[in-house]
C-alpha cells in the first residue's frame, strides 16, 4: 500500500495502555501516511492507568510504527500530557529523528504555530490530581462499558454509540467548560502573535477561526484514539480534520498481521538513527 505524503501529522489522547484506546485503528492509519513531522501532542501512553496486566501487542504495534516513521525519516515530536507528565523530567531529550517536548513552535510556511497538550487551563489536574486521576478512571470504566455495547450493536449491523459524547452535549457544564478551554488557548496564542493554536487534551476535535480585538488565529484540537478517532493533517499550506473510517477488512488485514517482537536494545538502536 502507498502511503500518502503529508507536511505534518497531529495526533493526541491515544491513551495506549487503557482499554478504551483503539489501537488498531491507529496502526492502520499510520501504516497508510508518509508524514515530515509527526507530532504525539500528549497522553499517548497512559502511565496514570498503566497495568502489567494490560498492554496488548495491539498497543505495541502503534509504537513499533511510529518508531519505523523516524527511522525512515520522520521527524517525531513527543510532547507530554497529564496522563504521561512522568516523562517531563526526561524532557528536552532528543534521540536521533525522536524529541521529547513539553511544547512546541512550528513554522509552517512563514506561519506560526504553537502546540501543547492543554492540561495547564485544567484547574482539577492542577490543583487536586486524585480528582483528576478518579475522574480518569471513571471514564475509562465508562468506555469499557461503551465497547460491550458497541459490540453488540455492531453484530446488529448498527451503528456505534458513544455514552461520553451524549453526557458533554447533555451537560450544559461541559459544553462551556470546552468552549472556555478553547477560547483561552485561542487568546493566549493571538496575544503571543501565533496564527496557529494546537491542542489535545478535551478529546474534542475541532477547527475554527477565533478572533478577538487583537487579532485572529486558527485553533485546533485533534481530539483522541479513543472515541472519535481523528488527526491534524498540514499539507499544501492547509489544515484539515482527519476522521478515520473503521473498515472492517482492512481492519482484518491489521489484526492478522504478523507481529514479531522487538528487543529494548534495538528499539533504542532503531530510535537513535539519524
């Protein structure tokens, strides 16, 4: 299969390690793209939730495939969320084609743009973590549940449903907490002269032009692996929402792939190529 060539490549909240990822959807989408940059904005690895029990090869494949990306070119920019804020003690490291961050400017063809996670407007995770982490832990309950009830609606030949997207659109709480995230990060980033504001965190995919008195810039979210499955794509000076479309037989193809097991000391080996 031919991958598509692309500028830059966003993706965030793969929460790999938990049973809500989709991990194998993630697989197939990054065997099927070539990108320049490929930018992990957070909580790729969940450490909050991470188990001995449970990290299925499903989950190593995503890492495998990112790691064949920056040895064969890729310029692979990790930056840290709340759910893998253990990592920023390592930060800023750089293995080969590899760069762990905490934030990030990007000049996109004489444009600014500015990327972070998001989990500093976040006042639960910064002033009370166990609130934070609780909540983690409800939610990925709740998507447990979900799947069940997926599964059986797809063997019905029906359509997916997703409890947490019903709640944030029912709960008038949630609705303006998104709104108000995106509005600060929009503002900081007009008051900071960046055309461009990237985040992740909320698991809400969005584009849209934010203007204020001081000017204008373009926010984007490129929302999660977990339930609506998107990315950020830069090519030909434009940004555009990917939504992955869950093919049944190439999803076939993914889960019988061969999977062949790889050494600590060569993925360190691999990493570290320039």
């Amino acid at each position: 299969m031919e991958r598509r060539k692309v500028d830059v490549v966003v993706i965030s909240d793969v929460h790999l390690g938990t049973f809500g990822c989709r991990a194998k959807e993630l697989h197939q989408y990054l065997k099927s793209i070539r990108p320049t940059t490929l930018v992990l904005n957070g909580d790729v690895i969940d450490i909050w939730q991470f188990r001995k029990r449970y990290f299925p090869k499903s989950h190593l494949k995503v890492i495998k495939q990112i790691i064949n990306l920056a040895t064969k070119g890729t310029q692979v920019k990790y930056l840290t969320g709340n759910h893998d804020e253990m990592l920023r003690k390592f930060t800023d490291m750089q293995l080969g084609n590899f760069e762990l961050l905490d934030k990030l400017v990007l000049d996109l063809n004489g444009k600014k743009a500015w990327l972070f996670h998001g989990d500093i407007f976040d006042a639960s995770i910064q002033n009370a973590k166990w609130i934070a982490k609780l909540g983690g832990w409800g939610y990925d309950l709740l998507i447990m549940m979900n799947s069940m009830y997926n599964f059986f609606l797809e063997k019905m030949g029906r359509e997916r449903y997703s409890f947490s997207k019903k709640i944030k659109n029912s709960v008038k709480k949630a609705v303006t907490y998104i709104s108000s995230f995106e509005n600060v990060a929009a503002e900081l980033a007009i008051d900071n002269g960046y055309q461009y504001v990237i985040c992740g965190h909320i698991h809400q995919p969005q584009m849209r032009e934010v203007q204020t008195e001081h000017g204008s810039t373009l926010y984007l979210n490129s929302g999660d692996w977990v339930e609506n499955l998107t990315a950020l794509e830069f090519d030909n000076d434009t940004w555009t929402l990917y939504q992955h479309q869950t093919d049944k037989k190439a999803r076939r193809v993914v889960e019988e792939e061969e999977f062949v097991d790889i050494k600590l000391e060569d993925l360190i080996k691999k990493v570290t190529l320039s």
